[in-house]
C-alpha cells in the first residue's frame, strides 16, 4: 500500500510540475507578444505615417490625438499584460485603471474605442477588464 501511495503522490507532484510549466509559458508566451505589441505602437506614435495604419476610427482623428490615443492603447495593455499573467493584484490593478481613467484624453480614446470592443469574446480577460473600465469611466464622468 505504501508504494501506491508513493506512486501517486509521485503522479501528483509531475502533473503538478507540469501545469506550472504551462503556465510559466504561457506568461513567457503573453511577455513576448506584449513586447512585440509595445514595439509596434511605439514606432507609430514616433511615425504618423506608421499610425496611419491604424487609424481604425470611424470619425477623422488630427495625427496628435492619434499619437496621444496610441499611447493611451499602450497604457492600457500594459494594465491588461499585467492582468493576464498575473503578475499584479486585483486591487493594483483596480488602482492603476483608476489613475489612467482620470485622464479625459484616455476617456476620449476609450470612447472612440468601443466599437473596437464590442467584438471581443464575453468571457475574455480583455473583456472583463473592459468592463472593468467602463465602470470606472461611467463613475469618473458621474462625479464631473
């Protein structure tokens, strides 16, 4: 009996191992395209000729509130990395979504945005986390 014990305890402890292998690539994963996400916005907030390219607004955007909304994106998927791997509390992360909401130049680009949200999956972190800004953004505009 004691041997089956040991077995399953050793059977437990590797798929132990290997769900957290998993999940630290999937964080390595999700750093990586972050990274990448980062580098790409930040060529284009250095390049209006760059950002034209994703000026998916429906209404006409000057090249400065562009810049100012590729930034804006930025800080979002910073919060947003930083949600999906875990790396920061909820609170913290409630805290920081809190600091870039006050800023009406963040509201506006959540604005213009939200068509671009309507298609995300329900269920997604990103669409939770959505959420998550809507609600403060509706409380922030309430209180001006």
């Amino acid at each position: 009996a004691g041997g089956v014990f040991a077995g399953l305890a050793i059977a437990a402890g590797a798929a132990g191992l290997a769900l957290q292998n998993r999940l630290l690539a999937r964080r390595l994963t999700l750093t990586h395209q972050h990274r990448l996400h980062f580098d790409l916005l930040s060529k284009a907030i250095d390049d209006p000729e760059l950002a034209a390219v994703l000026d998916t607004f429906e209404e006409e955007v000057p090249p400065v509130k562009q810049r100012q909304f590729l930034y804006a994106n930025a800080l979002y998927s910073n919060v947003l990395h930083a949600y999906r791997t875990g790396s920061t509390s909820e609170s913290e992360i409630g805290g920081h979504l809190h600091v870039i909401c006050r800023s009406p130049i963040f509201r506006e680009y959540w604005e213009f945005t939200r068509r671009h949200r309507a298609v995300l999956q329900e269920g997604s972190q990103e669409a939770r986390l959505g959420r998550r800004v809507d609600e403060i953004v509706q409380n922030i505009s309430q209180l001006r």
